[in-house]
C-alpha cells in the first residue's frame, strides 16, 4: 500500500525545480515547501487506498480478498508498531466475519494495545473483539472480563457512544437478554452502517426472533441475509437456517 521511497524521492525533487521556477524561491525553501505538498498527497493517497482496501469487507463483503489486500499492506508495513497492531486487528475483523474465531483469536494476540492510536476508540473495538471470541469459544467468564475491559474507557464521541452500545448489545445477546440486545441493535444510527454492519445486526436479530419463537419475522431477515450476504459466514448461517427451517 506504499509508495515506493525512491519514486516519492524523484517527484520531490521534480516539484522542487518546478517551485523554485514558478516561485524563483531558493532551494532550501523550495524544497521545504515541496515535501510538505509531496506529504499531504500522500497522505491522501494513503487515505484513498485504505478506503478501497476496507470497501472490500465492508460493502463488497469479500473477506478472503480482504485478507489478501491487508496481507499487502502488512508487506509494507515494516517495524511500524502501531499500524502492525491495526493490520492484525483488520485481519481479526476478517476472519471473525467468515466465522473462523481461533483465527480471530490468533491475529488478536498479535495486537499490542499499547500501540493502538488513542484517538480513534481502537481499544475499545479491540476488547469487543475479544468479548465476541470469547462468548463464541464457550468461554463465557474471559468474555465477561474483556466487557470490564472495554467498559472502562470513557465516551468521550459520538462514535465512542455507537461502539459502546455495540458492546452492550452484544453482551445482552450473548447473555440471553434478547430485548436489551435488541432494543439496542434496532436503535443503532442507519447512516453509520456499512453493508456488513447492517447483514450482521439483521442476523442478529433474526436469531432473537427464532428465540422469541417469531418464526415468519426470523425467517425474512434470514432470506435478505441470505440473498445479499456475498463471502460472509452469516450468508451460510441463514441458508442453513432456512433449509432446517423448512425441512421440518
């Protein structure tokens, strides 16, 4: 996902003699200015790619060629600490969305929370993650831990609000307390959810509608599940339901 060093070398150098023409500045600030232009495009540049690169779960919901973009980025990645933590936890969001939890758990422990980015609430979808792990392993009292653990931080934004109650209504679900997880699941902003995000709460719900014995209601959000799921494990989860559904 990087450019390559020697060719963002070559174009400093270019937009340095194009300043300096233009500008008729020295060298020095000419090419003060020109790394900083060469920057913020790269930067952007970087921006761009990593939306392309998330699009592919998200929307696309193709988490085997997410895997393998993520795969790229970490080539590149080097001994850059924090963003080897963020490569392993997009890799961990990967194989949780194809249902394949030990793999989760394998790419988790290689994440060192320390060197996760304090800004943009990664802590706390990091001990989510591990709640889920844990609940879906059958280790109910490490999942109730890591609740602890993301509980602790502060809502200090919106988007810290949106995880939080994420993690809560996970926790309700697993818990058995179908109405909390839910209430909290439904309420959820429509405008915040990528496509994985909605298929993934619709899945959820129709799980607590079967347990509610809402059959018809389970049974329509297992089909648009079903229909639109594309790589995801949910995709497969619903058409099993709907098949033992209707066998019986």
């Amino acid at each position: 996902m990087m450019v390559n060093k020697y060719i963002l070398i070559v174009i400093t150098l270019i937009f340095t003699f194009i300043t300096n023409y233009i500008f008729k500045m020295s060298f020095l600030k000419g090419g003060i200015i020109t790394i900083g232009l060469v920057t913020l495009g790269y930067i952007l540049y970087m921006n761009i790619k990593q939306r392309k690169r998330y699009s592919i779960l998200e929307e696309e919901l193709d988490p085997e060629k997410f895997i393998e973009e993520t795969h790229k980025a970490y080539r590149h990645a080097g001994k850059n600490k924090e963003l080897n933590s963020l490569l392993n936890m997009d890799l961990a969001f990967a194989y949780m969305s194809l249902g394949e939890y030990n793999k989760t758990m394998e790419f988790l422990d290689k994440v060192d929370p320390k060197q996760l980015p304090k800004t943009n609430n990664s802590l706390v979808g990091y001990y989510t993650s591990l709640m889920i792990v844990y609940y879906n392993l059958d280790d109910c009292d490490r999942a109730r831990e890591m609740y602890k653990e993301a509980s602790k931080y502060q809502l200090k934004n919106k988007r810290a609000e949106h995880l939080r109650a994420i993690l809560d209504a996970n926790k309700y679900f697993y818990e058995g307390d179908y109405e909390a997880s839910r209430r909290l699941f439904s309420s959820y902003p429509k405008d915040k959810m990528s496509k994985r995000f909605e298929l993934e709460i619709l899945y959820v719900l129709a799980c607590i509608d079967e347990k509610e014995r809402n059959c018809q209601s389970a049974n329509l959000k297992y089909k648009k599940v079903a229909k639109e799921a594309n790589g995801l494990y949910i995709g497969k989860l619903s058409k099993d339901k709907l098949k033992a559904d209707y066998s019986s």
